[in-house]
C-alpha cells in the first residue's frame, strides 16, 4: 500500500517538478510569481492534443507505451507552442508592465492572464475533459505489491533527463549562465553585457517548453481537462516556495516531497482533500523556512 | 411591482454586496498594499458562517437557529479568524506569498464546503437560509432588504473611511510608501498589516454573509475565483485606494458584466452561449489589462496608485 502510494506520489511529483521548474525560473530572473504559470501547462496538453488528433490515422506505438511518433511530434508542437505563447503574454502584459515599475501589478496582470488564458480553452476546446487515446493500459508489477503502467515509467525517466539536461544547459552553456547571473543580479549582469531581453525570452523558451510536457504528461496519465493548470497551481508554489524560490533543484525536490505528501496523506485523509496538503505543507515551510529547503537567504 | 423595477431592485442589491467586499479589498491593497486574491474564500467563509448560524435546525440542515444579527457579526468574526491563519505565517514575508496563500485559503475552504456534507451541505449546499427584515415593506419586493444591504455598505464605508483618515490609517500608508521609515519610527509593519488583513475580511465576511441571505441558498459553486477577479477588477477600475472609488467601480462593473451577459445571450448562435461566462471574463480581463496599462490610478483613484518598485525594501529583506 505504502509503496504504491509512493509510486504514484513520484509520479505526480515529476510533473509538478517540471512545472514548478519553470515557475521558479521566471519568479527568480523576471521577479514575480506568474500565476498563469498553470496555463501553460493546460495550453501544452491541448496544443499536443492537435498534433495528436491530425495524425489519428497513424497506428504507432512504442512497445508497451500507449503513443508512439505522432506524440513525439505533439511533445515538440506542444513546447514550441507553449514557448511562443508564454513569450507573447509577456510582450503584451507582461513587458509593458516590467517598464512601468508597479511591482504587484505584475501579479494581478499575472492572475487576470490566468483566467482569461483559462476562458479560452473553454472557448476554443469545450469544457468536456479529452484523452489522448481510448486505450486502456495494464499496469505492470515492478515491485512486490507497486503496480505502474509503461507510460508512468516513461514520465518519470522523461522527467529525470529534461532536469539532467536543463543542469548541462544552466551549469555549461553560455546562455544558461547569462540566465543566472540574470537572476542573481539584473543590473550587474546588464552591465557586463549580458543582453537581458534575450534571457527573459529564453526563461519563457525553457519555463514554457517544460510547462508544456509536463501538461502532456498529466495529460496522458490522468486527463486533459481546461481547468487541469489552475488545479495544479496550488502544489507548483508549493513546490517552489518548498525548495526555495529560484532553485531549480529545489522545484524539482519541493515537487517530489508534495506530490509524494499529497498521495500519502490518503492514508488519514479522504483523498479530495489531497490539494489542501500541498498548502498546509506551504503554510508549515514559511513558518520555519521561509527560505525553502535549498533557497538563498537573499530571497 | 413592475418586471424592470424588481430586476433594478435585484441589480443594486448585488452590486451593494460586492461593493462591501471591494470596501475590504481596498483597504488591504488599495491603503496596505496587501495582496489578497482570495477574496472568494474570506466571501465564502462568512456566507458559510452565517449559513450555519442562523439556519433552523427544524429544517434538518446543519444550522444553529441563532438571530439574523448574531448570523452576520459570526460571519465577520469568522472571515477575520481566516484572515489571522493566512495572515501570521506570511505578513513577514515578502509581498507575494501573502497572494499565494490567500488563493491557497480560498481553495481550501472549497474543498470543506464541497467534503463536509454534515458541516456545509457538501455539494449540495445550504438551503432556506434566513433572511433580515424579511417581510417588512410588504409586497415590495425586495427594497427592504435592499435597504439593509445599503445600510451596511453605508456602515462600512463609513467606518473604514474613519480609520483611513486616522492616524491608524496613515501607519498603513506609511508603512505601504516606505517600510523602513516607518519601523525606525516604532511602527510594527506586521501588527499593522495584520490588523488591516483581518479588518478587510471581514468586510468581505459580511457581503458573504448577506450574500448567503439574499440568495438564500449557497453551495461551492457560488465561490469559484471568479469572485475574486470582479472584486479586484472593481476596485482596479474605480481607482484603489479610494473607498468611493470601490463603490463607483463595483457598480460599473456589474453594470458590465451584467449588460455582456444580456448582449451575449441575445447576439450569439445557442451553440456558443454556453460559453458566455467566459466571453464575459474575457472581456472584464481585456477591459481590467487596458486598465492597469493606460490608467493604473482608476477613475477616481490617486496618480500614484500602487507601491513603487524602489520604495519595497520588503522585497529585499524578507
């Protein structure tokens, strides 16, 4: 029991991890908590939902999983989309306001672009949840008593190379220290000549790109539904603020400790209760660490 | 009483109550600079109190039978109880971890109301909730309580209009301009913040409760965020900071909402009627966005609405 529970609290925990990875990138370098972050990830599951749908005549499957090529495209369709998204709220809502220096104004801006963004999947896709096949999985024992299904094991390894990779790109590449020496200091990295409309547009490429598989992701293991980003907003700052906001590997240990919390708290609680946890856990972190579990004292 | 007139009587009523709760908004963000956005949550907090309080037992509904009058001060003083929970783990703290956890309030306290059938009714809701002076004015309708839902928003205006023009309310904005300054003077920004927090919601407990009243039946449905970005969009278009700016903004923006309903339902095909509720969100989004945009002071608000990004030395300390 205890080990399923945990199996699937990693489960969830990966997606919320590449989520909050995003969310925790654009709270650091960009300096507001962008609560249209979940909308990102709604926005991904649906733009592969397309990619999905135009290649329904295509019959590939990869051995035991239940997708094959066309979700490999839908996978990049939905990142690319999700990017070029993320990058236009912020020229229009976001950039104008950077300018105008009103602090909050950047979070109310934040939470009325979250709804509107919300409205119009309803619009454009219905208020009906979607699925990206009918077809039924078998789970498979990998332990005594742990049943997953191919695509969870998928999730999960899927999940561990993009932070893998995102670690290369932050720690090796040029562009990945430009973005951190961004977040540390936006002045000080102005004047050693980083370009920094070019960072804030590669926080969006690399926060909404993850957003979008991870919204594919929940997708495919639960189910597409237009409200599925706001539900999940609660366990991404939570995840987040758990790991201390600005750490990436903090948003990654912060979403495996809630979502493995929210699926063990179904041993006391009725599980409808399970997002709550996410903010009880939240509440508990800011009362004795405001600074999260890998954050810097700074912020 | 005419079809118009009963509508009109409908109207102020709702427009009065959300203007209590944009009352309470604009004390905590537009005086305190506090970032509350789950308005929802401190409105269903005190719809759900006064709910339970005054509903008859005999009705075999979780309720208390206790008068209308102890119903609507349980329901203040219960949103105020919120307010302290959300308020003293994150009022040190920088600005925005106060809105995350307000939003984490207001969906938190709808999963109660939708898993605590024998609290709240579950999904099911509360029904024959008591209403005040009812049956006074007889056959008019509702202008009695109309007039009792005026007489609170009147009330509340006027007492938070006394306490902006106190010293107590200078601390506030002294607190919101310059932290620094105002705690080298003695001034506890978090006491202070924290009073303001819990003074707001329960503004906002009291347009629930007389919601709770006035509809006489709630359920989870009726505290979705959408609550929420009406009362800030009110209080962003009258021009925060001013209470006769929220009172101005909640009437215009119901007017909006309510008039794109009616054009909606009566340009569009059926097929896309369903989806007028997000029609109109999108529009009071497009409308608050241009807003922030071009004229972030509001229609009746000051020329230096909100709190300028040099004057936040929280940021950097917290």
């Amino acid at each position: 029991m205890i080990g399923q529970l945990l199996a699937n609290g990693i489960i969830l925990g990966a997606t919320i991890a590449l989520g909050a990875i995003g969310l925790t990138m654009t709270y650091n370098i960009l300096d507001f908590a962008n609560f249209a972050q979940g909308e990102l990830l709604t926005f991904g599951a649906y733009f592969a939902l397309i990619a999905v749908s135009a290649f329904a005549g295509v019959h590939s499957t990869f051995g035991a999983l239940s997708f094959g090529w066309p979700m490999v495209v839908a996978l990049l369709l939905a990142a690319a989309l999700t990017s070029l998204l993320a990058i236009l709220v912020d020229w229009l809502v976001f950039r104008p306001l950077r300018r105008s220096s009103i602090q909050v104004a950047l979070v109310i801006a934040s939470f009325g672009a979250s709804l509107l963004l919300r409205h119009l999947v309803v619009l454009i896709w219905g208020p009906q949840p979607a699925y990206y096949t009918t077809n039924i999985q078998i789970s498979t024992q990998i332990l005594p008593g742990v049943r997953v299904t191919p695509d969870q094991i998928f999730l999960v390894a899927l999940t561990a190379l993009l932070v893998v990779g995102l670690h290369f790109f932050l720690s090796r590449t040029k562009l990945g220290k430009a973005m951190r020496a961004t977040a540390d200091d936006p002045q000080l990295a102005q004047v050693t000549g980083i370009d920094v409309a070019r960072v804030v547009r590669w926080t969006w490429i690399v926060g909404g790109s993850l957003a979008a598989v991870a919204g594919v992701l929940y997708g495919m293991t639960v189910q597409i539904l237009p409200e599925m980003g706001f539900n999940l907003i609660l366990p991404l700052f939570a995840a987040a603020i758990l790991g201390g906001v600005g750490s990436v590997y903090g948003a990654v240990l912060g979403g495996l400790v809630i979502g493995i919390a929210e699926n063990l708290s179904v041993l006391f609680l009725t599980p409808t209760y399970k997002p709550a946890i996410a903010f009880l856990l939240m509440i508990a972190v800011l009362l004795v660490r405001p600074t999260g579990i890998l954050g810097k004292p700074k912020l | 009483m005419s079809g118009v007139l009963s509508y009109l009587v409908f109207f102020l009523t709702t427009a009065a109550i959300y203007s209590i709760a944009s009352l309470g908004l604009n004390l905590q963000w537009g005086r305190t600079g506090l970032f509350n956005i789950g308005v929802s949550g401190f409105f269903a907090v005190g719809a759900y109190a006064y709910a339970i309080l005054t509903i008859s037992p005999l009705t075999g509904q979780p309720g208390l039978g206790w008068p209308v009058l102890a119903g609507l001060l349980g329901a203040m003083v219960a949103a105020g109880l919120f307010a302290l929970l959300v308020g003293i783990p994150t009022l040190r703290l920088r600005d925005d971890y106060l809105a995350i956890a307000t939003i984490g309030i207001a969906i938190t306290v709808q999963l109660i109301a939708t898993n605590e059938p024998e609290l709240t009714g579950g999904t099911n809701g509360l029904f024959a909730i008591p209403q005040p002076v009812a049956g006074w004015l007889h056959g008019s309708g509702g202008v009695a309580f109309l007039i009792l839902v005026l007489i609170c928003v009147a009330l509340v205006y006027l007492a938070l209009e006394r306490m902006i023009h106190s010293p107590w309310g200078r601390v506030l904005v002294a607190i919101r301009e310059d932290e620094t300054a105002a705690s080298s003077l003695g001034k506890s920004a978090f006491s202070f913040r924290l009073q303001s927090l819990v003074i707001g919601s329960m503004a906002m407990g009291l347009s629930g409760a007389l919601y709770a009243a006035f509809i006489k039946f709630i359920s989870p449905q009726d505290f979705l965020p959408i609550f929420t970005f009406q009362v800030w969009a009110m209080l962003i278009l009258g021009g925060s900071g001013s209470s006769a700016g929220a009172l101005l903004g909640s009437l215009v923006v119901w007017a909006i909402w309510t008039l794109s309903g009616g054009l909606i339902q009566a340009a569009l095909p059926a097929k896309l009627q369903v989806d007028s509720g997000a029609i109109q969100i999108i529009l009071i989004g497009l409308l608050l966005m241009l807003v922030i945009l071009f004229r972030p002071s509001g229609l009746l608000g000051r020329k230096r609405p909100a709190v300028h990004r040099s004057t936040v030395p929280s940021k950097e300390q917290a």
